[in-house]
C-alpha cells in the first residue's frame, strides 16, 4: 500500500513540476514574438544582401533554432551568451575545415557525420553546448557553391555577425520584459 502511495506522490510531484515549466506566463508569449521577429528579420535583411535566398534559408534554420532558445527559454544553459556564441563560431570552424578536408561529393555523408560529431565534442570540451551549432557546422559542409567559396569568411559573415544581433537583440528584448532576465543569473540579488 505504501509503495503504491510513494509512486502516486511522485507521479503528482513530477506533474506539477512539468506543468511548472511548460505553462508560460501570457506576456512571455508577446516577448518571445518580438525578440525572435526582430533578430531574425534583421539577419534575414543584412543576409539577403549578400546571399542568395536558397542559402539565407538554411542560415536561418540554425539561427531559428537558436531564437527558440534565446527568446523562449532564456534561463536555458543552452540559450545564454558563451554557448550561443562560442557554439555557432566553434560549430563554423569545424565545419568549414571539413569541407576543405573532404570537399568530394561522393564523401559528402562523412563530411556531414564528422562536422556534427566533431563539432558537438569542441562544444562539449568548451562547455559551449548550443545544439544549433550542429545545424551551422552541417550548413558549411552541404550548402552551396557561394556558402563553401566563403571558407572561412563564412565563420564571419553570416555566422558570427548574425549571433551577435540574435544576441544583441536578445539582450534588449529581455531588458524590456521586467519579469525576464537574459543573460539569466541564477544567484539571488
């Protein structure tokens, strides 16, 4: 009857506690819009004036993921600062060197294989973990001619240039939402 009971209790304490965190205050909505909106459409903006649209696409798949962390989970580990930034630059570096390494199409599954891989092991040596990072390493191996004749000025622009406005816009989206902190603090005030 006892154990019964304990699984009961812990059943319940473990549903409260994933109701806790999937329930989003309505504001939190409205912040997530704006952030997420803006930072995108700026990147998308600047992008599109020197990618073709085939390639902005892909650049905001990775960036889209990131928004999802930085704008909806901002007290993620995942969404703050050194791993947004460290995990897209570190990802891009990895992939590029890649795709100088096996530039042949035939080879290009292991190219791929070992962009991600390679670059979810610097992100986890460097205590940079942003999962998008993978997408944006994937991205230099698989885009197109124009994204792999940037080498690595594709480290530069798109990537590092368009983390900074996710970042920065980020940083000011949440300033305005009193309730929401980014960069999060976990240690009291």
């Amino acid at each position: 009857m006892t154990k019964k009971r304990n699984k009961r209790n812990t059943y319940r304490k473990a549903r409260i506690i994933v109701i806790k965190q999937t329930v989003i205050n309505p504001i939190d909505h409205l912040w997530s819009f704006i952030g997420a909106f803006t930072g995108i459409a700026l990147i998308g903006s600047l992008q599109s004036l020197t990618l073709t649209s085939l390639d902005n696409t892909f650049l905001i798949g990775s960036f889209g993921a990131s928004a999802v962390l930085i704008y909806g989970e901002t007290s993620s580990p995942l969404a703050q600062p050194r791993n947004l930034v460290g995990g897209h630059v570190l990802s891009a570096i990895i992939g590029v060197c890649i795709a100088k390494l096996i530039p042949h199409p035939n080879l290009s599954w292991l190219a791929c294989a070992l962009a991600v891989s390679l670059a979810i092991v610097i992100m986890q040596i460097t205590k940079t973990m942003h999962p998008p990072g993978g997408a944006t390493a994937l991205i230099a191996v698989i885009g197109s001619t124009q994204i792999k004749s940037l080498g690595f000025l594709y480290v530069i622009n798109p990537v590092l240039i368009g983390v900074v406005i996710l970042l920065v816009t980020a940083y000011f989206t949440n300033k305005f939402a009193r309730h929401r902190q980014y960069p999060f603090n976990s240690r009291p005030k």
